[in-house]
C-alpha cells in the first residue's frame, strides 16, 4: 500500500500573482510558479513542512461563514506563533485573535486577498497574555 507523503489543500484564486505576494509577505512561504513568468496558472507555496498550492480560477468560491469557519489551519511548532503574529498584524489585519481556545491552543485568523480564511495555531507552553476565546 502507498505511503501517504502529503494532502496539500489547493485554493482557487482570481489572480495567483497577488495571492503569492500575500502569502510570502505575510505568512512567509517561498513560491513556486507555474509557468516561471507571469501571468501565473498555479504556484505551491512551501514554508518548512507545509504547502499550500494556489490555482488560478475564473471565479473564486462565495465565502458565508461564522466567526470560527477555516478554509486554511496551520498548525506550528516551536513556539514560533508569537513571532509570526508579530510579523502578520504589521502587514495585514488580524480577522480573530489571538485568543487561548478551549484546548490550549492559541489561534490567530487572517483573511487573504481572495476572502479565504487562514488560521494560525500552535499550543505554546506559556498562554499568559492572550485572552480566553469566548464562544
């Protein structure tokens, strides 16, 4: 039986140009096109372990969702969410948190140019300074 290397979610976009710029700015993933030069059909976007592939569509999904509806949940390691909220909120609005979810974790949404929401998360040893989510 094969081994299951990856699922890799895959967002349809309007302009795949656009969407690799958000992504490398305020997340800091390294893309990689297709083709090399625009207009760009598709590109992978790999940060560490992690990809997201974006793909160009001619209409993106309507989003209706509450408060708590992902498109995207990247989970980190490393105490590194401290860090990388620190990077996003200077470039981009924060769309919920962060806040200390019922489980531990601490999540942070962002909302890319294309209406899809991206949840950051990571259980961090010390939670002190975030409040409590509130459902």
């Amino acid at each position: 039986m094969p081994l299951f290397v990856a699922i890799v979610p895959v967002l349809r976009v309007s302009d795949v140009e656009r969407s690799i710029a958000w992504y490398t700015a305020n997340l800091g993933f390294v893309p990689e096109p297709s083709p090399s030069v625009p207009p760009f059909e598709s590109c992978i976007l790999r940060r560490d372990a992690t990809e997201l592939v974006l793909r160009r569509a001619v209409a993106p999904l309507a989003k209706a969702r509450d408060s708590y509806e992902w498109d995207v949940y990247i989970r980190l390691s490393g105490n590194e969410l401290t860090s990388l909220l620190d990077h996003a909120r200077r470039r981009t609005p924060l769309v919920r948190g962060p806040e200390v979810m019922p489980n531990g974790t601490v999540e942070f949404d962002l909302e890319d140019p294309d209406g899809y929401r991206v949840c950051v998360a990571e259980a961090l040893s010390d939670t002190r300074g975030f409040p409590r989510a509130v459902r």
